[in-house]
C-alpha cells in the first residue's frame, strides 16, 4: 500500500486515474468517492494525507464537515477548479506531500 492516501470526492471520475498518471513515482494512491459518500470515508480513522474536493457549493460543505471533525483539523484540503489544469494541481499535491518537482 502507499505510504500516502490521496481523497477524491467529486463529479469527475476520470481525475483519479489522471492523478495516479501525474503522480507516479511518489508513492501516493488516489482513492475516487462521489460526493455524497464521501463524508463515510472522511468520518472514518482512514489515514488520509490530502482531501481533494470540486469547486461547488458540495465541496465547500465537504470541506467544513471535514474541518468539524477533530481527526480531520490538520489534514490538508485542495479545492478542485476545472479551470486550474491538471499540471498546476500535481504541483500542488507534490508540494504538500513534501515532493517538490
């Protein structure tokens, strides 16, 4: 398993595998939820080293339940924007896993 655990909870089920594509080589597994199952897996005591969530009024709620839960306070959230790239997010995810490009 990877020492690192990626959350994606949004409407584009192709990013995961995109992310996984992007992010070879530093030992993270991108795990895809819909939306409304994400809250199951963040509520869980999964380890999870970043939350990714879409830009949407869904992921914004995502981001506070989050935040609400003691667990959860220190793990890293990244809001997903359409407009962003793919690039500019893998350098993020790289930055925040300590893998500077």
């Amino acid at each position: 398993m990877a020492s690192r655990l990626i959350l994606y909870a949004g409407a584009d089920t192709d990013l995961p595998a995109r992310l996984r594509g992007g992010l070879g080589g530093l030992d993270c597994f991108v795990v895809y939820s819909p939306v409304v199952v994400a809250r199951v897996f963040i509520r869980s005591d999964i380890k999870y080293s970043l939350l990714l969530s879409d830009d949407s009024e869904e992921g914004a709620e995502l981001e506070r339940f989050a935040r609400s839960l003691p667990h959860r306070e220190q793990t890293p959230v990244v809001i997903v924007k359409k407009s962003g790239g793919l690039n500019g997010l893998l350098a993020s995810i790289r930055r925040l896993t300590g893998r500077v490009p």
